[in-house]
C-alpha cells in the first residue's frame, strides 16, 4: 500500500537539500530504472502491475494503480516505475585518472536538462568521466536523472575545485576550451585524450578557469545573415564530442 508517509519522501527528493539528508534520488521508467538497477540495488521501487524488473530484485517493491503512481511521479505522463536508489559518496577525482581517455569538465552548467542531456552524450561517445564546479546543476535531481535516459548509470559525474583541480593535472594533458577567439575546431588537429572545458550557459568559461586552458577551440557558424547568436551548451558539447572522435 502506498502510505502518505512514502509519498512525503519521495516528494521531498524534489530538493538537493532533502536528497543529501537521505542520500537517496529518485530514478523513473523502465528505460533508467532498469539501467541503474544493473549497477546499484534501489532502495524502494513504486510500480505498476505492467512493469517487471529486468534484473532479479529482492528488495521492497510497492504495487500501485496508474492512478497511485502519479501521486509520486514528477512526470506528467508516468512510465510505470518509480524507484529511490542510493547516492553516490564519489569524491573528488584524482589528477592521474584521467590518463590517455577524454574528460568533460563543466564549469557552472546551471540547466538540469543541459547536464542530463551532457551526460547522455558522454555516454553516447564513450566518455566515463565529467568533472563539474560546486556551482553546476546536481546529478541526482530528476530532472538530471531523467535527461540521462539511463546514461547516469554509465558515466562517472565528480563535483569538485575546477582551477585547482586542473592545476594538478599533468602539464602533459591538453585542456580544451569553446571560446570566441578559439581555433575553428572544423580545421584543427585534436588530440585522442585530453580535457574539454564547457561553460555557463550565458557566461561562459568563468575567467579563473578560462586561465587553465591550453588549446582554444570554436565552433563557426555557416548561416549568412540573421541567425541563432549562440548554441545550446549540450548540443555544442556533442559537436565537439564528435570531432574528437573523429581525430
């Protein structure tokens, strides 16, 4: 039976504070719950009679009608699962991590699709790590979870000190930023690992981590006349994703 009390909490996850207080978020569809059930067993799941676990689960499991799923739902149309999974203690990641692989930063990317969406791309192109500024959206609220389409399960998101972090990187490592005097990233020879700086949605790359970057990048625009004055940092990401894939 869903009781008021599970309702009270799963609502009360809507908020960072709340969901640091219980160190639980909230996942939902068969899509990203299934996703994340392969990795981590959720606390609680709230679901439909239509839903089955793709994974073998032991753990407590509300049956509820399309009806009751709504009252704990935080989508206008439920997909028949709502489930309260674990969060991560992740600390900070080290410097020697990063190795020979690509790394995502995003510093201060506010918008909960835009870093939902981020990490689904860094899925999509076999990034494993994104490192995040205190100040960029948080992973675990839904709007981020459900933006990932599953992807949060696959891909390792970190917050921590972008410039102090970045000045403990190898001087070695390429730190790639998008930036208005940057290179045309269309004719620029880009390496196979390295660092890719993204920023604010209106500022852009703050100025003390703007000083970090190694190798100025930008992506042209090829409309004459009137045209859109910028790009959507989550599709300017998935540009520059793929034409490092291309290198």
């Amino acid at each position: 039976m869903l009781s008021k009390n599970v309702i009270k909490l799963v609502h009360s996850l809507e908020t960072k504070k709340n969901r640091l207080k219980e160190k639980l978020f909230v996942a939902e569809g068969y899509k990203v719950v299934g996703d994340l059930m392969r990795r981590v067993k959720p606390q609680l799941i709230i679901a439909t009679d239509d839903w089955a676990p793709q994974t073998k689960y032991d753990g407590r499991m509300i049956r509820v009608t399309d009806e009751e799923l709504h009252k704990v739902s935080f989508m206008k149309t439920p997909q028949q699962v709502v489930a309260l999974f674990p969060t991560s203690d992740a600390g900070d990641i080290g410097a020697d991590t990063i190795g020979d692989q690509l790394c995502i930063v995003l510093d201060g990317v506010q918008d909960p699709g835009n870093l939902g969406t981020i990490i689904r791309v860094a899925d999509w192109f076999g990034i494993k790590t994104i490192v995040c500024s205190h100040d960029t959206a948080d992973i675990y609220n839904p709007k981020v979870v459900q933006a990932t389409m599953g992807s949060i399960a696959r891909v390792n998101v970190v917050y921590t000190d972008l410039p102090s972090w970045l000045d403990s990187i190898s001087s070695h490592v390429p730190v790639y930023g998008t930036l208005l005097d940057g290179e045309n990233i269309y004719g620029r020879r880009l390496s196979a690992s390295g660092i890719i700086v993204m920023g604010n949605e209106g500022n852009g790359i703050s100025p003390a981590v703007r000083e970090r970057i190694t190798d100025r990048l930008f992506i042209p625009n090829f409309a004459s006349g009137d045209t859109a004055e910028s790009l959507n940092v989550a599709i300017a990401t998935a540009i520059v994703c793929s034409q490092f894939r291309r290198a």
